[in-house]
C-alpha cells in the first residue's frame, strides 16, 4: 500500500493520472470490482480509494494497476480499520491530496473547508454520499 513518503518520491514527468474510486462494498453489495475499473483505471499514477473496501482483497486488486492510497469507512471493520487510518494525504507534485470517506457531509461545505485548512489540503477526497460531486473554491 502507498505511504506518503513513497508518493512523493515516485514523482518523475510533467503530469500524473490520479484514479479516484470509494465505496466498493466488495463483496457485500458487489462480488467483485467491476472490469471496467480496470479499463478506466489502466494509465493512472495513483489511486486513491476514499473508503468502504469492506474486503482488504479490493486493495490488492487495485494494486494490480497502480499504488493505492485509501482510508476507512463507515462500513469497514475492525481488521480494515487496523491497517487504514481515517484521513490520509498524497502529494503529486505541488498539490496535497486529502482524502477521507466522511468529512462531514452532513455539515456541509464549512466542515470540509475546515477539514482541508486545518491539514493544508489543496483538494478533499471524499465517499459516503454514492455522488459525485466536485466544488472549486479560491
């Protein structure tokens, strides 16, 4: 699995491919992540998974493709939550990358402002909601 430090120092090029993906539910809602991840995913630099794994094996599938960054979820166990933290960050290049399953939803923007102030994130990665979602501010 991918730590910060070794994010930092695999940096080579002009530009990164970061693939995003959150709530896997494998195998509970899913037996397995679907084929089409691993098309979409197959020239990213990075993935980060922003949570509910619920299986330990969807970081190894998606190791297959690229080095993983992932966090906890609300739908994790306890051996999923031993290995991952709750909030967890990627530098590529100038950008810090944070990610988390569930900063706050429910309390809206000013939480995740909050959230990516108070550890200098450039950008918030979130689950939990099943949306998409994508706010610019600055």
């Amino acid at each position: 699995m991918l730590r910060q430090e070794t994010a930092q120092k695999q940096e080579k090029g002009s530009t990164k491919i970061v693939g995003l993906i959150s709530d896997t539910h494998v195998p509970v809602r899913a037996r397995e992540i679907p084929k089409k991840v691993f098309e979409v995913f197959e020239k990213v630099d990075y993935i980060i998974h922003a949570g509910d794994l619920v299986d330990l094996s969807v970081i190894d599938a998606l190791e297959q493709i690229a080095p993983v960054l992932a966090v906890y979820g609300n739908m994790d166990g306890p051996e999923i939550r031993g290995r991952l933290p709750k909030i967890n960050s990627l530098k590529v290049f100038d950008w810090k990358i944070g990610v988390m399953h569930d900063p706050g939803t429910l309390f809206g923007m000013g939480k995740m402002r909050e959230i990516a102030k108070q550890n200098g994130f450039h950008v918030l990665v979130y689950g939990h909601t099943h949306h998409a979602n994508i706010k610019w501010e600055g």
